[in-house]
C-alpha cells in the first residue's frame, strides 16, 4: 500500500507543483505590467513594482491552488488510466473505496496548506501591499470609499446610562495616520450631544486589548448641552445651547480595540478567519450590518474544503477508459467543471448579499453541490463502467 501511495501521490503533487507554478508565473507578468505603469509616479520605483508583486502571489497561490490542484490531478489520474497503470494497481487489489480514501487523505492536505495561506500568509501580505501602495502609490492614501470607514461603539456615561458613539474616518495611509475624523455622540435617547471634528489623529493601543486613546489633532469640539437642566435656572441665553471649542490638540478614549479599528480601515482580505469572527460580533453587537463580513467568513472557512471538492472532480477520471478515445475532451471538460466551481463559489457570496442568505449557506452550497456531483460520478462509474 505504501508503494501505491506513493506512486499516485508523486504523480499528482508533481503535476500540481508544475500547475501552480505556471500560474504563478503568468500572473506574476501580467502583475509586473500592471505595475509599470506606476513606476516614475510619487517616488514609485522598479524594486517597488517588483515587491508588490511579489506580495501578490501569495493570495494568488491561495485563490488558485484548489485549481491547480484539479488540473494536476486530472492530468496525473488521467494519464496513468492511459497507460493501464490505474488498471494495474486496481487489479492488484486497489478498491474504489481505498482510492477515494488516498485522494481524500491528499485533499485533507491540500485544505490544511489553504487554511494556512488563507490565516496568516494573506492577511499578512495583504496588508503589506495595502500599506506599501498607501506611502507610494497614492495621493489620499488607503482607499476608504466616498463615504470612509464608520465604526460605533456603546459607552456608560457618568449617570449609568448607555450611549451610542459613532465613528467616521475618512481618510488614512500606511503609517498610522488618520485624516477627517468625525465622532458623533448620542445620548441614551438617541439625541446627538457633542460632536468632535479632527483633521488628523493616531490612535495609541491599551494594554491589554481594553481599548484605544486617539490622539486628536486641530479639534473641534461642539456640544449640544441638555435644554432641561438649562431651564432650572431663571434666565439662560439661547447660545448656551450649543458651545463650541477649538483644540489644538485631545485624548479621546475609545473602548474599540485595535483589531476592530484596523477592521475597519483595511480591506476584508487582509483579515484572518478569527479576526472576521470577532469583527462580525462587534457589528452584531453594535446594530451594524454584518452580512458582508459574515459571507467572507463562512467563505474562508469552507474555502480549504474546496480541495475535497476538486480531488472528488478528478477521480472519476482514473475510471475512464483512455481507449476509447476522446481523452484530450474529456481532460477539458473536467477542467471547465472544476472552473465553473470556482464562478459559482465567487457568485453565489454576491447572490448571497443581495438576496439576504444565510451566510453559512451561500458560503456551503457550490461546494456541497459539486461534491455530490462529483460522487455520483464516481459511483457511475465504478458501477457501471
């Protein structure tokens, strides 16, 4: 068993080896080009270019492995059923059950390297190329949307009474800064109370994960005062109301940790599975929508299954009878099924969002579909042919 082993695992890591590192090799140019254009650009060089892309194979490797892994092993099971050696090591006692069992023992292996890009080789490089391309490539720095990043948070003010706070950054780069701050607060009957504007600020992590202290810069800091307490007394001005204040500098504290401040500002793939996990609790908790972060982490949990999905995809092809002819057609055909996986998985998050489905659900379905197609294929033809 342990020479069958093996011979197919040597077979199909070699195939899939020489797979991804040509589709390393095709993106890495078409990244360079990409990049050229940049070069001359806000101090942008040649060895900037090549960095980046360099950066970028890593979510390249984990968004194609699972097809690079259905190609090699499709040509490795397909080419060995064309030399009778499949045949040979089935008539020397190897079940269809003991194949799937290798196949799935090789998919085990494939998910456990995707689970490992997608946790920490991505996020990392991600967020390198996010920072990288906000100190050289870009004007306004991180790409924040028209709208910026919003975060909110609940507070207990002095008298014991919650209240919401809400967040708006506009803009921010690569080293810590950030740019048109905006903190609305609301008191516990959801009435705006103070309102802080910034131009600028850093945010300094508490130990401990407890929080954070923005370090605010050229404030403004407007404060709507409660006209109740204001009536106790005989006579108040209309313009003790409101007052307004100018700093050049305030601590504010936040009880958002760093990780939902970084959430918040940096893209969702720059983002571990635990780390979407918690973010998606403090939206919950906090009566923002979650569904986008939701679907992107069912999505990257169930990811590594794909693997299971794509090995399932190809053994049916160590069945097939290279004799008979049509081989070439039928090694594309497997091809394009395993391609239309991966569009079905990408649309369905998108199907998902709109039409409001559970996250797990638009996450699971492609690859639970697929998988039983690719069983009831290979119990076909185990039975029949």
């Amino acid at each position: 068993m342990k020479t069958v082993r093996r011979l197919i695992y040597r077979q199909i890591i070699t195939h899939v080896a020489l797979v991804a590192a040509g589709f390393s090799a095709l993106l890495f140019f078409i990244d360079f080009v990409d990049e050229v254009q940049r070069v001359g650009k806000r101090g942008y060089t040649l060895m900037d270019a090549t960095l980046t892309c360099l950066l970028q194979q890593g979510s390249h490797l984990y968004d194609l492995f699972p097809i690079a892994l259905l190609i090699g092993a499709i040509i490795a099971l397909a080419r060995m059923a064309q030399t009778s050696e499949f045949t040979i090591l089935r008539t020397g006692g190897l079940s269809p059950g003991r194949a799937l069992a290798l196949l799935a023992v090789l998919g085990l292996l494939g998910a456990a390297l995707v689970a490992a890009l997608g946790d920490w080789v991505v996020p990392w490089t991600e967020q390198r190329i996010t920072i990288h391309r906000s100190k050289v490539g870009s004007d306004k720095g991180l790409d924040l949307g028209n709208g910026g990043a919003w975060l909110r948070e609940r507070q207990d003010d002095p008298q014991g009474l919650g209240h919401t706070i809400t967040v708006n950054v506009g803009q921010a780069d690569g080293r810590g800064q950030l740019g048109l701050i905006r903190i609305f607060e609301f008191d516990s009957q959801g009435r705006l109370w103070r309102r802080i504007s910034a131009k600028s600020g850093e945010i300094e992590p508490v130990g401990n994960n407890r929080g954070t202290i923005w370090h605010l810069k050229q404030v403004t800091d407007t404060v709507w005062h409660n006209q109740e307490m204001l009536s106790e007394q005989a006579v108040f001005k209309a313009d003790q109301l409101v007052t307004e204040a100018h700093e050049p500098t305030l601590d504010w504290f936040s009880s958002l940790t760093p990780m939902v401040v970084a959430a918040s500002v940096l893209p969702p793939e720059t983002m571990s599975t635990t780390a979407l996990w918690r973010y998606t609790e403090h939206l919950a908790n906090n009566a923002q929508a979650a569904q986008r972060y939701e679907i992107q982490f069912w999505k990257k949990a169930f990811y590594p299954l794909v693997c299971f999905v794509m090995v399932g995809l190809a053994l049916p092809f160590a069945y097939l009878h290279a004799r008979s002819g049509g081989m070439s057609l039928k090694i594309f055909g497997g091809i394009m099924l395993g391609i239309s996986f991966v569009l079905v998985n990408h649309i369905s998050s998108h199907l998902g969002l709109l039409h409001h489905w559970q996250p797990w659900i638009a996450a699971a379905a492609p690859s639970l579909v697929y998988l039983l197609l690719s069983l009831s294929a290979f119990v076909w033809l185990v039975r029949y042919r």
